[in-house]
C-alpha cells in the first residue's frame, strides 16, 4: 500500500514540474556536453552527453504539450516537426510530408 501511495505521488509530481525540470535539467546537460565537446572533442561521453540533455529537453516539451495541448516554444515545435520525430508528438505539429517523385516512364 504504501508503494502504491509513494508512486502515486511521484507521478503527481512528475505531472505538476515535470515539464519545467526536464526542460531546465535537459538545458544544463546540453551546456555541460557542447563544454565537454569544446574542450576534449567529440568524444563518445561527450556525445552522449550531449544527447542525453537533448532528449530531457524533449521529454519536457513533450510533458508540456500534452497537458497544455499547445507547444511552449516555437523551437520545440520545429524540433517535433522534423522527420520521424513528428511520430512521437503528443499534438500537431508542422510536418508536411515530402512529395513523391513520379519519373516519366
């Protein structure tokens, strides 16, 4: 019972700040991995790094969009517009499928 009531309260709280503390924590870890990239190149922690921050950020624009049902930055709504990540928008985005090209036979 009492797990139940501990996990029942995280998502609470994951629902209230969950949105503003990924973007925040994503934003910080982006900066500490282009700081690492800097200074020692682009290795694999680096990018890791890197790219651990860029899905934090996401995750909360993510959370954000689907409680508010409207995106909370114009970049977040360019970055889920793009190819295949347009897939894992809560909302609409911008996506405009490209046109297939029909070759004269």
């Amino acid at each position: 019972m009492a797990v139940a009531a501990l996990f029942a309260i995280g998502a609470l709280l994951i629902w209230a700040f969950g949105s503003i503390a990924a973007r925040l924590i994503g934003a910080l870890i982006i900066f500490e991995g282009l700081l690492r990239i800097g200074f020692t190149g682009p290795r694999p922690l680096s990018v890791a790094i890197l790219a651990t921050g860029v899905a934090a950020w996401l995750l909360g624009h993510w959370i954000w969009a689907y409680k508010h049902k409207a995106w909370r930055t114009r970049l977040a709504l360019n970055a889920y517009s793009l190819p295949g990540l347009h897939h894992l928008a809560p909302i609409g985005t911008n996506h405009a499928p490209h046109p297939t090209v029909k070759w004269p036979s």
